[in-house]
C-alpha cells in the first residue's frame, strides 16, 4: 500500500550482502538477547499459557493448510493496520468483536518496523502485538504476527531478535502463526528473500518447531509462482499472496494457480476491495472481489481483509473516529467494512 522509490528499492537489495549471513557468535548473541528480553517480561497468566479454547494444530499437507485431522482449513478475518498509525484497535475489546460479531476466525497483528515503527521504539510495538496474540489466544482465534517490512532483508537482525522473543514466549500455542515479512519490492527471490527467510525460519524454528510460517514473495507479495519454483526446505511453510481488486485480477490469479499447481500453499495475508493505492477517492471493485473470494474458496485459502483501521481511504473498514473498543454499528462501518463484514458473517 505505500510505494517506494528507485533508490530505496536499490539499497534494499543490497542489504543482504551485509546482514543475511550471520557468524555463529552473531546468531548465538541473537538468540541471547532475545531471552534476555523474554525474561525481563511478565510471565504468562495461566489462561494464556494454558488458554480454555485450544486450537488445532495447524500443517501444510501438500498444496493446503489442514488441521490435526488432515482436514483442511480455511481461516479468515481481519488484518489490522500499521501498528504505529493506527494502533488504537490492538487491543483486547476489539479482538473479541471481530470474533463474535464479524466472526472472524484470524486476526493479523501488522507491526510497524519503519517509519517510527519497531525500529524506532521497539518495545511499544511489541506490547501492542503482544497485547493481540493475548486476546486473540483468549478468544480462541488464530493470530498472525506480521514484521509489516518492505526492506525486511535490511533489518535481518533486528527480525531475527524479535521472532525468537515470540517464539519463545508463545512458540507453544497452536494460535501463533509467524508472518516473516510482509511486502517485499521487486528483489530477488534466490538472492535476497530465500535466504532472508531462511535466516528468520531457522531462528523461529529453535524454539518452535511447528508453528506455521508465511513467507512473503517478490513483488509486494504477488509473485509466488517464483517462490513455488524454488521452495524453502521447511515442511510447515506457506508463502504470502497479497490481491487489491481494484488492480490485481485474472493475471495475478494465474500466479497463484501456478504456485498451487506447482504445490506451494498460498495465504492471503493482505487483500482489498478497492485498488492497491486506495487513497480515498477510489472506488470499491465488488464484481472483481467475488471472482477472488471464488478462487479463495475454490482453493481453500485463508485470507485476511486490509484494514481493521478508520483512516480516511477507501479500503478502511471503519469510518474516521470509529470507536477503539468495538461495537461498531452500520453508520460506523465504510462501504468496504460493510462489504467485508458481510461476507465473514456469511462464512
């Protein structure tokens, strides 16, 4: 949703050369600081470390995501905004609206790295997502955690520092599904973002071995028939397919077609009813959107709506001032939110 420069996407792609090969004193100091920051936290309460409403244990089996009986499973719900501009509904009053009113099944936590997100004030935006992940194993929803990056290969260490902290603190929860970065640029794949990925899975995967993992794709997360040609070696992961209606339709739909075909299973961590630079003055694509939800549900995939915000753009689910807490009724709710909510109550 944000565009950025030549220049920036050249100095993304050569971050990796500096920070996606670590020695193993760097990893090891990595994995020690995020102890340390783990143990300097309040321990868990009981009702999250051992929460009422357990989850299945979710597992790629093929082109799918399925549950501990091979069954498969369709999540779907709602992707907040960036955790630093509209972090107001990451909080525990509008998780529990989303499920019982929306009925949604997923949240996604989209913490800020850039632009005075983690990387400025790491420990508010942590709270804030940690503040989700609760409320979300309290209400027995699944949680996507989401480095919300598009210079991921960039902050390799500071990723790494933060996963392993999540990992460690909720790696045992069935809930807790790892998003390692959000929208990458037009880099490449077996260069950058593959061993990027690697780097962050190998650390996520020291202190949880089972929890799924999304890996996003070139491309603001478009290309995965790329990633699908030269898959990661981990069994449990999937990759990252991000669709805007109003710009994205039949061409991006045959990349995904191809990556499920090739067997890579694909989540829809990010999608909208309006165009990818919905500004406020776009319109809403609904004919377009049902041909996607038809080929979400044709194929099983997951999704999460872009965005659980009241921003004034069209792809905003809320109108501005939409109270934090939930209990939004219709005259509170965009076209896009009234659209959106819909289609999640009728799942």
């Amino acid at each position: 949703m944000k565009r950025i420069s030549l220049l920036l996407v050249f100095l993304a792609s050569i971050g990796l050369l500096f920070q996606c090969r670590p020695t193993g004193k760097e990893a090891a100091a990595t994995l020690k600081e995020a102890a340390a920051a783990t143990a300097e936290l309040p321990a868990l309460p009981d009702s999250i470390a051992n929460p009422a409403i357990r989850l299945s244990a979710l597992k790629v089996q093929g082109n799918l995501i399925v549950g501990e009986d091979s069954k498969p499973v369709q999540l779907q719900g709602m992707s907040l905004f960036w955790s630093q501009w509209i972090g107001k509904y990451y909080n525990a009053k509008a998780i529990r609206w989303l499920k019982h009113d929306w009925n949604c099944t997923v949240v996604r936590a989209a913490m800020a790295v850039e632009y005075g997100g983690y990387l400025t004030q790491p420990g508010l935006e942590q709270k804030k997502v940690f503040t989700v992940i609760d409320a979300a194993v309290k209400e027995g929803l699944y949680v996507i955690v989401d480095w919300h990056d598009h210079h991921g290969e960039n902050h390799l260490i500071e990723a790494k520092q933060f996963f392993a902290t999540v990992a460690q603190r909720y790696g045992h929860l069935p809930n807790v599904i790892y998003e390692t970065y959000n929208e990458p640029l037009n880099v490449s794949w077996k260069e950058i973002l593959k061993p990027y990925h690697q780097a962050i899975i190998d650390t996520i995967r020291y202190y949880d071995p089972n929890n799924l993992i999304v890996c996003g794709t070139p491309n603001w997360s478009q290309d995965v028939q790329v990633a699908a040609a030269d898959p990661l070696p981990d069994t449990n992961v999937v990759y990252t397919l991000h669709f805007y209606a109003g710009t994205h339709r039949e061409g991006l739909r045959a990349k995904a077609y191809t990556a499920l075909y090739n067997g890579a299973a694909l989540m829809v961590t990010e999608w909208g009813v309006t165009a990818a630079d919905a500004d406020g003055t776009h319109g809403i694509y609904e004919a377009e959107t049902k041909l996607w939800w038809k080929f979400i549900d044709d194929h099983h995939l997951s999704s999460c709506n872009w965005s659980l915000a009241d921003k004034d753009e069209s792809s905003s689910a809320l109108k501005p001032g939409a109270a934090a807490s939930g209990g939004w009724t219709d005259d509170m709710l965009t076209t896009s939110g009234i659209i959106v909510r819909n289609h999640l109550r009728n799942k």
